[in-house]
C-alpha cells in the first residue's frame, strides 16, 4: 500500500520591505495566516497556492507561499530561520504548529 505524498506549505512571513504584503489569505474555503505550517495531500492544491503571486498584477511579484515536498525540507528551514532570529535578538521560541488541510 502506497503512502500518500504530502508537501508543507505556509505564507510568507509579513515583511513589507522584502515584498511580503499578505498576513492572511483565503483560498478555496480555506483560511492560511502567517506563522503556521500547513500539511496538504492534494497535489493539484498544492500546484495551485504555489502560483499565487504577492501582487496579483505583477509576474515578478514573490510567491505568497514557501512549500516543502518534505517534512525534512520543511524543519530545516524552521531551523535555519530559528537560528537567524536569536541571532537577530533574544526572543521566545515560536512554537512549530502544522495544520492539516484537505484541499476539497
């Protein structure tokens, strides 16, 4: 029996300086904020939040979306924003939050 493949998604974190304007979006019914990882099964899904676009209107605008094939992909790079942002300052850790999403 095969394991059905999921890839991790999230928005952009907010940064209006880096082109990042979006704190929330809904898209097809379902709700995605900032600051959460979001587990997704349908592939078609998938494909299509990685075409959004932060403004709609430019082709060279950021994607809204970071996705992950992975769960791997996806801790790493928690990591690697983990370790910028105590280098940056002393804050409280955020705890890692995934949500499951069915895409229908």
């Amino acid at each position: 029996m095969s394991q059905e493949k999921c890839s991790y998604l999230r928005l952009v974190p907010y940064a209006p300086k880096q082109g990042a304007f979006v704190k929330r979006v809904v898209f097809r019914g379902q709700r995605f904020v900032t600051g959460r990882w979001y587990e997704v099964t349908d592939p078609g899904f998938v494909n299509d939040l990685s075409k959004l676009k932060q403004v709609d209107t430019d082709p060279r605008s950021r994607s809204m979306f970071d996705v992950c094939e992975n769960n791997t992909a996806m801790k790493k790079l928690v990591a690697d924003e983990k370790k910028a942002r105590e280098k940056a300052a002393a804050s409280a850790e955020e705890p890692e939050v995934v949500s499951r999403v069915s895409g229908r």
